[in-house]
C-alpha cells in the first residue's frame, strides 16, 4: 500500500475517531474544536507522498550545507519572503530578553482564503540555543513548500488548503551566543537572562572561559601521580578511569572540567555562567517549580520568549499540529511528560502511533518515545501544553542520531568511532588534541577535546538530509 493510500485510509478514520473520546468522560476532556481539529489533521499526513526530491529550483540562493547565525537566519527569512510574497509574510511576535526578534513566517495562499479560515500547523525550533540545526530545519520547510509550490501536486494543495506559522528561533539571545562566543556542544542552552547559579548573589560572574583564544570551550587535565584517569589504550587521545586496583605504570590523570578558571574567587570553577535556565520547563501544564523541575523560571510563561509565544498560539485557534525541533539523539518525542498526567485518550494515541511509526520509517536513526517513561520526566514542556493544555496533536523531534556517522541503525556511537569519524570523514576539524597550557591557577595543565561543532550536530554536508526527512515527517 502507497503512502497515499495508507494516508487516505488514516483520514477516514480520522473523521470518525477524534469524537469518540468524548464517550470517555473519565479520561482527559476533549473539546468540540479538538474534534474539528483531529479530523483534519490527516491532511498532513498526505503530504510526505510527495516530497520526493526533484530538481526544482528555488527564487532564492538559500542553500543548507552550512549554519546560519541569528543575523544570517534573519536575513534568510526575510529573503525567503521577498522572494515567495504571494505566499509568505512575517512578523515579529515578539522580542527576546535581549532585544531580539521572535520571528513568524506565516505561510498562506491569500487566493484561497485567510490563513486563519484554515487549519494550520505551528512549527518552531532552536528553544535551546546550543541545538542550531533545530532552526534550520524550519527554514528549509518554507524553502521546500514554497519552491514546490505549482511544481509538486500534493504541496500545492496543502499549501491552497492550509496555513503554516513558523518560527525557527524560539531562543534567539542562546543562538546568538552560541556563535559569537566560545562554546562546547553543550553550552548556550539557555535563554540570557542573568541568574545566580551559585546564591552568592552576584549573576552570571564565573562562566567557562576560552583561556587559549581558539573560539572553543574544551576539557582540562592535569598530570597527576595520584589521579584516577589514564590514556584510553583504544586511543590514547581519549581518557578512560583506572579500575581499582589495576596495575598501571603509565601517566595518570586528574580531569579539571570545563576550561575556564575560577573568575569570582570562590573556589569553584565555572559554576555561574550565562542563563541557566530552560524554556522548555516554562509552560502551563504540569509545571512545577525550580526545586522541583530544574531551569523552570519563576511562574510560566515567566520568560519573555515563552509568554510571546504563547499569546501568538492562543489567538491563533485554527492551530491544529505542532512540531517542534530539538537536538539531539534521533528521538520522535510526544507526551505524557509526567506519569501523573496519566496516559492519553485511546482514539489519541492511535493518531499518535500512526504518526510515530511511520516517522521511524521515514527517519531510519530515529526510535518512537513517550518523554517521560523513555527518556526522562519533563514538567512544563512546550509540546506537553500545546496537547494536553490545548488539545493540539504535538510532537518534539529530537534531531540527529550519531548512528548516522557509520550509516547503521543501533542508536549511539563510541568515543573512538567518534573520533575515527573526524579523523576519516571530517579531517581532524571537530576534535582538538591534548595541548599544554599554563593555567593561572591549577599551573601546568593540558587543553583538549570536541570543539562545539564537535557533537549533537550533524556535519555540514549531512544537514540537508537531516533538514528534508524532518520535513517530510
């Protein structure tokens, strides 16, 4: 059977399906406009047998085997919509903690109807601003729709029959950041509004520091006769914990973390940087505070990025799917985030399962997950309330699976394939080797590591694959 076919059957029964909850008044109370909603969200489902690549070309230079800054993804979309005017607009829903702009690409075909006449999908990314590629996927989406347009029969009518909004930076300030500044792969996550990590009442005053000026925060390590960690005898570049009681005569180690030194004199190293919180604890349901749920702000929507983003939802009520893009781990992700919520509506989760499955299929890296029984307990995630606080079928991508470096299915790849990834594939760029470096505290160390474009993102000449099977999901 066709995908068509297969998406022709999903649509007939979700005509019928969506409604039948509310014969379950005991489980998680659904809407009249839920039901409208659910029964048409088969359209989407449809549109995936068409994304077949073809050489169509696009009114604009946009291409997607590089990254794009916050000021380059700016201009990207402003681009895109100089170039696609009849079928694209944007807006500013919004400004960041520190003044940048919330954008919204609203993708319509006026000649058919207002966007907001229409069912319409919402799709953003980049709510943690270390997951970059997170928001180029989005843009690749317009760029896709839009240059398909007239060309490809089943994108032309979703694109005459629906809307799309996207915004492809919920966290602006953390991308920027993440760019401009040296960063691990790990680092920048957060929003930038100053917190004290450390209560000792200043903010933000011991982050990590680029003490070799290379653009990257790595790892230090310092010689050590009584340290715990050698060379790795599966590369000696990588380090690995002596067992106890082991016999060893070789070099010893002690690992110092993160480069940086001690800026505020407190004896702790890096322990109040940037931020530190997550947006993506800062939504309505089942958030609970910060000693409870980690980086949830002080009420939600307590952060300007989320409020912002919120209002454009609520008066947007033809919003019948979300997606929302992360990295990284190859996951297909959708609620419950907590246990207690309890688990959804029957009818739900077989639009739920349908979906997900197929998704595994179309991202061959990617596994089906609930968040909270197979990846971990989230408390005011955004998809979380978009479904269970709206009634909006919702899913978080998280993207790019390092089973993907070696083309294999089993999820997760070894430091040392790592590391034979860069050396054979990507010539050395992703990984610096140990260096000596006078440190103005510890004294002789040495600095070494994954540069921030080191992992949790695909390299630049796998992007584009990543960009169109998400896009198609």
């Amino acid at each position: 059977m066709s995908i068509a076919d297969w998406g022709l059957r999903m649509a007939n029964f979700l005509r019928a399906a969506p409604c039948r909850a509310n014969r379950h008044p005991d489980r998680l109370s659904r809407s009249p406009r839920l039901c409208r909603l659910a029964a048409s969200f088969a359209v989407f489902m449809i549109a995936p047998a068409a994304l077949a690549q073809q050489q169509i070309p696009s009114r604009t230079n946009l291409t997607f085997n590089h990254y794009y800054s916050y000021e380059d993804m700016t201009a990207a979309l402003h681009q895109l919509v100089a170039a696609y005017p009849e079928m694209l607009s944007i807006s500013s829903v919004g400004k960041s903690y520190e003044g940048r702009d919330l954008w919204v690409v609203t993708l319509n075909n006026p000649r058919t109807g207002a966007d907001t006449d229409k069912l319409a999908m919402y799709i953003d990314g980049n709510i943690h601003g270390n997951e970059i590629e997170a928001a180029e996927v989005p843009l690749y989406t317009l760029w896709y729709l839009t240059k398909g347009y007239g060309q490809i029969e089943t994108i032309t009518q979703l694109s005459d029959e629906r809307a799309f909004y996207v915004l492809p930076m919920v966290n602006p300030d953390g991308r920027a950041y993440w760019f401009d500044q040296p960063n691990s792969s790990h680092s920048s996550r957060s929003g930038k509004q100053p917190v004290d990590d450390d209560n000792d009442g200043l903010f933000d005053e011991d982050p990590p520091d680029d003490l070799d000026g290379d653009g990257n925060i790595v790892q230090m390590r310092r010689l050590d006769p009584n340290g715990r960690m050698r060379p790795s005898p599966d590369d000696p570049r990588l380090m690995a914990p002596l067992d106890l009681g082991e016999r060893y005569d070789g070099p010893r180690y002690t690992l110092l973390g993160s480069e940086g030194i001690d800026n505020d004199g407190d004896g702790e190293f890096n322990e109040d940087g940037p931020g530190d919180y997550d947006l993506n604890r800062n939504w309505p349901s089942a958030w609970q505070p910060d000693h409870i749920q980690s980086g949830a702000g002080d009420y939600p929507l307590s952060h300007p990025e989320s409020r912002a983003i919120a209002e454009f939802i609520m008066a947007h009520t033809n919003i019948a799917a979300v997606q929302s893009y992360h990295n990284s781990g190859g996951m297909i992700l959708r609620g419950p985030g907590a246990q207690y919520v309890g688990e959804y509506p029957f009818p739900d989760l077989r639009v739920y399962d349908a979906l997900g499955h197929r998704g595994e299929a179309m991202l061959p890296f990617y596994r089906y997950m609930i968040i909270w029984s197979d990846l971990y307990t989230v408390h005011g995630g955004f998809v979380n309330w978009t479904y269970e606080g709206l009634g909006i079928f919702s899913f978080t991508n998280e993207l790019w699976s390092d089973a993907q470096l070696y083309n294999r299915k089993e999820p997760g790849a070894t430091s040392k394939e790592r590391l034979e990834f860069d050396e054979f594939l990507l010539f050395g760029q992703t990984y610096i080797r140990w260096k000596p470096f006078k440190h103005p505290q510890y004294g002789d160390i040495e600095l070494g590591g994954w540069t921030k474009f080191g992992s949790r993102i695909p390299p630049s000449f796998m992007l584009e694959e990543t960009c169109h099977r998400n896009t198609a999901f």
